[in-house]
C-alpha cells in the first residue's frame, strides 16, 4: 500500500491545466494515448477466449494517455486482451470529455 500513497495520486485541476497546455503545444492534444496487451495466465471457463488477444496470448487489454513529461494521466485496465483499441477509447470517460469539449475550455 506504500507503494501506491508514494507513486500514484490525483492531479490538481491547475496541474491538468499545466500539462495540457504543455502537451498541446507539441500536438493539440491532451496527450499520447495507445493501447497494451497485459499477459496473463490463461482462464479457462466460457469466456477464456475474450481474453486472447490479436498477438495470440491471455492478455487484459490497457489504454494509457500521457502527458508532454511522459507521466500516465489516464488508464483504463479493465477490459479482456481481444477489445479493440478504438472500442476501448470510445467508451472511456476520456472520449466523452474530448468529444464534449470539457479539456478545451478547462484552459482557455
């Protein structure tokens, strides 16, 4: 638990700002975003093929954005390895605040 109290917390609404502004300079996004193949074990049970991937392994399936310093902004870990990219991000909290505008106006 240490681990996560020293390594991982919440931006600041300031901080988002900072690092959007910085990111957006370099591409006029919020940041570099890219799906993962995470290998796990094999599941067995009816759904143990949800979780093959494209590259043929077990796998859960992770999309990361981060920001202009490289430092994760965003990850969503909870989808089976064989979700496309694109199904991932576009039921993510972060497409709905790109499509809504909510990233641009928050540092205009």
């Amino acid at each position: 638990m240490e681990v996560l109290v020293e390594h991982i917390r919440f931006l600041t609404s300031a901080e988002e700002v900072a690092i959007m502004q910085a990111h957006s300079t370099i591409a006029g996004m919020p940041g570099c975003i890219d799906g993962t193949l995470i290998p796990i074990r094999g599941l067995g049970g009816d759904d143990a093929e949800l979780y093959c991937g494209c590259k043929g392994l077990f796998a859960y399936k992770v999309m990361v954005l981060c920001d202009a310093s490289l430092l994760v902004t965003n990850l969503v870990v909870n989808w089976p390895g064989s979700a496309h990219n694109s199904k991932i991000f576009n039921e993510s909290r972060l497409c709905h605040t790109l499509e809504t505008g909510q990233w641009l106006s928050s540092w205009r």
